[in-house]
C-alpha cells in the first residue's frame, strides 16, 4: 500500500527510504535555537499520534532536531484490535527501510550538529530502536527503547550505540525476564553494556493518552533520556 493513499496531517517532511526503495513521510521538529544533535522518534503501534508529535516537539524543546518517520503510512488508530492489524500488516522490511532513511535524513540536514544519532521509540518502537542499532552500526550512537525489545533471535552483533532502556515492572506484555534476556545478548553480541531502568509502572507508562499513563516514572525516564542524549551525542 502506497505511503500516499494515507496521508496523515501531522505528517510534514517526505525523505528517501533506504536503498532507493521510494519515499517516507514524518513529523520533523527543529530547536529555536537552530540546531542540535539529531533524535530518530519510533512511534508505538497506534500509528504517527498526536502522542508521537508531542514526543518530537518535546525534544525539540530540549534542544534537539528530532523526526518520527511514519511507518503506517499515514493511518492512526485508538483501538488495540486495529493497532494489532496495522503492526501484522507493517513488512519489517519496509519499516527498517523507512528507519534507515530517517537516519541518513538527519545526518545530512544542516540543523544536526551531531555525527551519529539517537533513536528513541516507545512499545513496537522500542524494538524497532535496537534493530535500527543494530544495523546501522556506527552511526546510532545512542539507543532508547521504552518498554519494547526485539524477537530472541535478534542479532545485536553490529550494534555500536550506548544502551538505556525504560521499563515496567507490571508490564505484563513486556515481561522482565525477556528484557534481561536482550540485555544479556546485547552484551555478548556487540560487548555494549547496556543500562535498563525498572519503574513500578505498567506498559505504556509515558503515554498520557492511556490507562497505563504514570507521571512520576514517565518524568524521570525522561530527565534519564535526554541527559543520556545529550552525553552521547554531545
């Protein structure tokens, strides 16, 4: 399905997918100052929400040039059932296509003052992080998922980025010991040591849109996020 048949508002950048495979769309934000270290955003699986977009404009507060391609394509949904349809119908393929282009994006605009990336993503978007890491090597230099990991068949032996992790310790969609299972073959993949917060939160808990919502946690990983950000991106 074309990017184009769905084309979402909040979307306002159209950038090369990776390996000449067409064009992606997504939400690009650049600091009032100008400039800043460039911050890839991985939406969770509703789609490129307005969640999303606070998430982008926030880090452009903090100082940084932050996008969040738009993996489905322009479609969004409040409803899990759908949101399960629209992640079972995203070729992984094509996310990552789309992921490794947001990263060449940004590297290349005038705005990025950093020589790698960050990536940030949240939930489906969490996992998309480590992968993106994993393979685009040298230039993710930090990575960040919130309560999100990939398959235990990931390969993580490309990964060169620095690691923090946030997650919920009444995450029943996420369990804890799956996340130690990825911190674990991150290390004895790439050698990185990664660092994985635990909060007393449930999945989700940055999102205020949801349930799950949890300001404390969803703060403090937040001031973790961008001090992390800012150290490895310089």
């Amino acid at each position: 399905m074309s990017h184009e048949q769905h084309r979402n508002p909040r979307q306002n950048v159209t950038f090369e997918s990776a390996t000449g495979s067409g064009h992606a769309h997504g939400y690009l934000r650049v600091p009032g100052t100008g400039s800043g270290p460039g911050v890839v955003v991985v939406q969770e699986w509703w789609g490129l929400t307005d969640h999303v977009v606070a998430v982008v404009d926030r880090l452009a507060a903090d100082g940084f040039v932050a996008l969040a391609p738009d993996l489905y394509g322009g479609r969004t949904t409040h409803d899990s059932a759908e949101a399960a349809r629209l992640l079972t119908e995203l070729p992984v393929e094509r996310a990552t296509r789309d992921l490794a282009g947001a990263v060449t994006y940004l590297l290349e605009r005038p705005e990025t003052t950093s020589p790698t990336v960050g990536a940030v993503g949240f939930c489906m978007g969490g996992a998309f992080v480590l992968t993106l890491a994993a393979q685009q090597g040298e230039r993710v230099g930090a990575a960040v998922p919130w309560y999100g990991v990939p398959g235990p068949d990931t390969d993580y032996s490309g990964l060169r980025a620095a690691v923090l992790g946030h997650f919920g310790e009444e995450d029943a969609s996420v369990p804890l010991e799956g996340v130690r299972a990825a911190a674990e073959r991150i290390r004895r993949h790439s050698g990185v040591e990664p660092t994985f917060h635990v909060y007393p939160a449930p999945h989700a808990f940055y999102n205020d849109e949801r349930a799950g919502y949890r300001r404390e946690a969803a703060e403090l990983a937040w001031a973790r996020t961008t001090a992390f950000l800012r150290e490895q991106l310089g």
